[in-house]
C-alpha cells in the first residue's frame, strides 16, 4: 500500500489519501470544544456577531468578471475594544480552509488575551469556504470547473483581508489602531505572508504551527512521516513495531479467502463496503491525526480525543488482554480516535461526509499548495515510499484539467534562504511549533532575528498555544502562552 498524503485543515491541517477516505470533522459548536472547566461557560466567553462584507471577485485583473463580487463572513467581538478613540487594537484571525466558526470555537487564546490588550477580535472567513461563497453563495456552481476554481488562491485570499480590514477600521473611524494578525496552520501561513504583503495593514503575526517551508526541497519529503513514526517510537517501541507491521498483514490477510470479512469483523466496520485501501487509509488517518492533535489535555478539534492520545493509543495496543492479536490491538488504537464517547456501533469507510466544508483545498493542493509529505523510508511507520510530484500531477489534471504550480509558493512569499532573507526585510513575526506536530518539520524551528523569533516546544502538537486555556495546562504550555 502506498499512502499518498496531501494537505487539508491546517488551523489545521490534515493529511489524507487522495482518494476518498473517511474522516470524521466535529458537529457544529458545543461545549466539549473548551476544556472541562470552561465548559459551563463557553458559550458566553465565545460570543461574536456574524457580518458580511461585499468582496470583489478578483483583486488582480481588470476583466469584466473580476468586477463581480460576494458576500464575505467576517465574525466580531467588540466586548472588550477600548474603542477607536484610544487607538485600541484590532486582533484578526486569518481564516483557514472552512467553516470560520469552527476556528474561532478553537482559537480561545486570542479571546482570553483580548481583555489584556483591549482588543477588538475578528475573525475572517477564507473565499470559497464557508458561507464566503461566490456566485451567488452557491457552492455546486462555484466549485463546477477550473474557470470558476481559479479564483481561489491564497492571494486572493490576503488581499480579501487588507480590502476588508481597511474598510472596517474607515467604518469604525480606527485608522490609528493597531491590527495584529493571528492564524494556526494554514491560516499561519497565511498570517506570517500578510506581515510581509501588508506591513502597511498589520504591525505583526503570530503564525502557529505554519509550515511555509514545506515547498520544493527546502524540507525533506520524508520529514512529516517521520516526526508521525518518532511520536509513537517514542511512547512504545511494541506500540511502534506493531503498527509498522499491521499494513502487511491487512494485505495478506485482504488476498486470503473470507480475508475482507474477517477484516470487516476484526476492526468493526460497517457491512455496507469494506476494501483493503480504504481499511488502511482509514488507519492512518487516524494516527495522522492523532499525532496532529496530541494535546495534554482534552480536546474536540478533529474528535473527542483524552490528553496525551498518542500515548492512549499505545497502551491499547500494548494491552496485554488482546494477546498476539495484532488485529485487535489496532482496533484498539483506532478506536481511541474514531470512538472515545464510545458512541459507535462501526465505522462507515464509505463515509465521505465534509461537515466543515473543506472540500476547496483539493483544488489549492493541485494548484500552488504542493507540499511534498509522502516520504516514507525505512524505519517509517508507514509502508516506503517516495514523494511523486508527477502522481500528484497526473491526479490534478485527471480531476480539474490544471497542471499544479510548485514553484509559485515560494516565488510569491519566499522560502528559500529565509533567514538571509527576512533578516533583511521581514519583522514582528512570532512563529510558533510544537515538535510532535508533523508539520513543524516544515516551519521556522530558530529566530531569524530580534523580531522574526520562534518559539519552539519539545512536547507541543498542532497550533496547540491557540487553544482555549486550562487549568491542567502542564507547565510549559503556559510559558508559552
């Protein structure tokens, strides 16, 4: 089997197969989204009103076309701003690829820093995800062919965000107000780009968890994986051989006689489809986004996760109750991300449901989203293989009709030699990593200079510093904070 992965959240990102597997999003808001003892009163710490803003379809050509335009969410907080009048700061999340309401249910820290600063908070939806769709809202049309398509880039995406922030603070009359730009993921990436593109709208970024040197060879293709094989290495080394050796015997015991059924059984799968392929994306789907989102404490980004899930997810397998039952053990693991409520009867393989309308970033991962993460040598938990651009290619034009850009990324905002080059013109940028996150191999691990500084934690997962606070926070994450 060869797992090809490719870029989805980032807030978060996630890595998925690119054919169709299924992985399960959080519903809409509640409260299992904070921390345990900031749950009976969520709902009044996260409050926002919900605006539109009227953006032009494309800031870059003078076409008939790119005159039309669309509604923009954008999500306020003016419970703490000390108002224009003291110049009070403007705090704006950059919105990643999808629902803008789920990344601000996820973002707490900027609510919980707004009463320090007297800080106006807004959070703004990225174009074609959302309800920030163009052609009329309607997404069938919107996301129909390459023509429409087009006008989804990250470009586009950060000169919607300086027309919109300009416009809001002419309207609040704080044209002397600070704005501050934050993101996780993707949204990071797209943080620390609009420092660069538009110091005039922002004296600085925090970009967490942003990995904008995962393009071309300026990371390796084998990097993403092998943080994923170090992070369960290093909890279990039974947890980690176990797992390195489960694809094989799923492809076996696939090729055996009665051996789909027996696979079916053994890892409580729903009777409507079972494949081998779409078994073991399902699997590593979930060991992908568990080490994403091995948080120390309780979360609901992706799923109902306990602290520490890489951990929990060894002891499962470690378990000496399930024998030498290798199916069993990683059943268990499984079970940990795609049923800790323990609310599941099977699982649904052919489940493609996309709750949080990510869909769009197919299209951006065949354009100039390609970042290499398919790497896999021979200590990978994975089975090997190597990062093909010319697969990923093939798939884009089969799909859309459009040959990617892997050179644009790193022409438009740099990369190469980044800390030559922003020592000479970058400033106040904050770029945060957490090192069990597969993506830190990809981001800014050392300070480039006084201003352009990384923070940098050993036990640290995906955007981990932007979620909600709590008071089982362990010791270093609130020396991050």
């Amino acid at each position: 089997m060869k797992i090809r992965l490719i870029l989805l959240l980032l807030v978060c990102f996630s890595s998925i197969s690119f054919a169709k597997i299924t992985t399960r999003f959080p519903s809409s808001f509640d409260d299992n989204h904070l921390p345990s003892d900031l749950a009976s009163k969520g709902k009044e710490l996260l409050s926002y009103e919900t605006h539109y803003y009227t953006q032009i379809l494309d800031h870059f050509n003078y076409n008939p076309q790119s005159y039309q335009t669309f509604q923009q969410r954008y999500l306020l907080n003016d419970k703490y701003w000390g108002g224009s009048k003291k110049n009070a700061p403007i705090f704006v999340y950059t919105g990643n690829e999808g629902n803008i309401e789920w990344f601000t249910q996820n973002t707490g820290f900027m609510f919980e820093i707004a009463p320090h600063f007297n800080a106006l908070l807004v959070f703004i939806e990225h174009r074609f995800y959302g309800k920030s769709i163009p052609y009329g809202k309607n997404k069938e049309t919107a996301y129909s062919n390459k023509s429409t398509l087009g006008y989804l880039s990250s470009t586009q995406a950060l000169a919607d965000y300086a027309t919109l922030i300009i416009d809001l603070k002419n309207n609040l009359t704080a044209t002397d107000s600070p704005v501050v730009v934050f993101g996780g993921s993707y949204g990071g990436m797209l943080a620390a780009w609009f420092r660069l593109k538009y110091p005039h709208v922002t004296i600085g970024a925090l970009a967490s968890s942003a990995p904008i040197l995962n393009f071309g060879n300026i990371t390796s293709p084998y990097s993403f994986n092998n943080i994923i094989t170090q992070d369960f290495k290093g909890e279990s080394e039974n947890c980690y051989k176990v797992i390195k050796g489960i694809w094989k015997q799923i492809e076996d015991t696939a090729k055996t006689t009665g051996g789909l059924e027996k696979l079916r059984k053994s890892f409580r799968i729903c009777k409507n489809y079972i494949s081998q392929g779409s078994l073991q994306n399902w699997l590593s789907t979930a060991f992908v986004y568990t080490a994403m989102t091995d948080y120390p404490t309780p979360s609901n980004f992706l799923n109902p996760l306990p602290p520490y899930p890489v951990k929990e997810m060894c002891k499962a397998i470690d378990d000496p109750k399930t024998g030498n039952d290798m199916f069993e053990k990683v059943y268990g693991a499984a079970n940990i991300y795609y049923n800790y409520t323990g609310n599941a009867t099977c699982f649904n393989l052919n489940d493609h449901s996309d709750r949080h309308g990510l869909g769009g970033w197919t299209w951006q991962a065949c354009t100039e989203m390609v970042m290499p993460t398919d790497g896999n040598n021979n200590e990978s938990i994975f089975p090997v293989s190597e990062w093909d651009y010319n697969e990923r290619a093939r798939f884009c034009q089969s799909n859309f009709g459009i040959k990617p850009r892997p050179d644009w990324v790193t022409t438009e905002f740099g990369g190469n030699n980044i800390e030559r080059v922003l020592k000479k013109f970058g400033s106040n940028i904050i770029f945060f990593n957490g090192l069990k996150d597969p993506w830190s191999g990809g981001g800014v691990l050392k300070d480039i200079s006084k201003s352009v500084v990384a923070i940098i934690a050993k036990e640290g997962a995906h955007h981990v510093d932007l979620r909600w606070s709590s008071k089982e926070d362990p010791e270093w994450l609130r020396q991050v904070r």
